[in-house]
C-alpha cells in the first residue's frame, strides 16, 4: 500500500489521471514532461488501462512522473470523480486536493489558472 506521507511531505504536488487510449493524453505528455524538468512533482495514475502498454508507453514518449499509480479497473479514479483523461489535480502539501482540471493540461491552462496556486502552494511550503 501507498502510505500517504510517501507523497505528502509538505510540499505540492499534481496528479495526473492519463491513458495509453486517450489522445488528448498523448497531446499533453510532452507538456508534463517539460513540467517536470522544471522540478514540478507530478504523480501519474493510469486509468483503466492496460498495465504493460502504460509502462511501454512511458518508455516512449518519457516519463515525468515521480510516480506511477495504477487504477486497472477505476475505484480509485471513482473514489477521486474522475470523469475520464486526462484529468489534473493540485494538491497541496498537507494532501488537500485544491483545483482539477479535466481535459489537457497545457501551456495556456497552466499559464492562466494552475501556475499561480502552484506557486502560491510551493511558497507555503518554503
């Protein structure tokens, strides 16, 4: 089991719900990626998917998550509200989600609207 301080440590991180059958993920990845080479924590959670094409996909296209979660038959996306993927949590350093987006995570929509409670989360943390 995923003990919740593994994650948690006070600082904000973004978990994103994708799957190898979703297209718009696909449109995305190389926006995480480049996310996560600024040093933005983001865990990935793969949605009812198909375990090894997810782990060959990530070999392919790069992998920007810290870690990768797995949610083969969805209770966990359920358990969230989750409507499909891609879709993108913030949450902060204390394990509170605090804004989600469904559909693509991009330049405009992190410029606009995530960005600035990131760094406004970031900063709380120190």
């Amino acid at each position: 089991t995923l003990d919740r301080r593994t994650l948690i440590d006070g600082k904000p991180l973004l978990l994103n719900v994708w799957a190898t059958w979703c297209p718009t993920c696909r449109a995305e990845h190389q926006f995480l990626n480049g996310l996560a080479q600024q040093g933005v924590r983001v865990v990935g959670m793969n949605y009812k998917d198909d375990r090894q094409k997810a782990m060959s996909w990530l070999q392919r296209l790069g992998n920007p998550y810290m870690l990768s979660l797995y949610d083969g038959n969805g209770m966990l996306g359920l358990d969230l509200g989750v409507y499909g993927a891609p879709e993108t949590f913030l949450i902060d350093g204390q394990g509170i989600i605090r804004w989600r987006h469904a559909g693509d995570l991009n330049e405009r929509v992190w410029r606009e609207e995530l960005q600035p409670l990131w760094d406004q989360y970031n900063r709380r943390a120190g």
